[in-house]
C-alpha cells in the first residue's frame, strides 16, 4: 500500500482556511456596519429583541471561527507531523 502527502497541497489547504475566515469575517463586518445604521433608528423591544438574537449570532460566529483556527491548526500540525516522519524515516539510510 502506497501512502503519499502533498506538503505543499496541505500547506495551501491550511492557509485557505485562514484565508476565507479573514474574508467571512470581513463580509461580515460589513454586514454588522450596514445593520447598526438600521439599528440606531429602531427602540424598545424592537432594538432588544434585535440585541438578543445579535448576540446569539455573535457566539455562534465565534464558535465557528474557533472551528476554522482549529481545523486549520491542525491541518499545519498533520503537515509538519508528515514532514518529520518523512525526515525521520529518510535519515534511517
């Protein structure tokens, strides 16, 4: 059985990741701007009611971001493992 990994293809893997979580997080920003001039004309429960769910959005988003880091961690981490392994086994020649 042949096992081969592509560390420039895990390299790239891991910095798309990072790549498309910086543009969520600016499309977002800007969603989050266009909402605040929508917001700062509502009152009462609307503006709440908007508050509460914002909020829940908000952590819902950071979990996210955190699943982006992570899977990009350890799609670096899965690459250097690889990578040393490979060095390892090469130097037993």
């Amino acid at each position: 059985m042949d096992f081969q990994v592509n560390y420039g293809a895990l390299d790239a893997a891991a910095a798309d990741i990072n790549t498309g979580a910086a543009n969520l997080q600016n499309c977002l920003d800007d969603l989050e701007q266009t909402l605040n001039q929508l917001r700062s004309s509502w009152e009462g429960q609307t503006q709440e009611a908007y508050d509460v769910a914002q909020r829940r959005w908000n952590e819902g988003l950071e979990g996210l971001k955190d699943v982006l880091r992570r899977t990009s961690s350890a799609v670096d981490s899965a690459r250097s493992n690889y990578q040393t392994t490979d060095q390892s086994n090469a130097a037993r020649f």
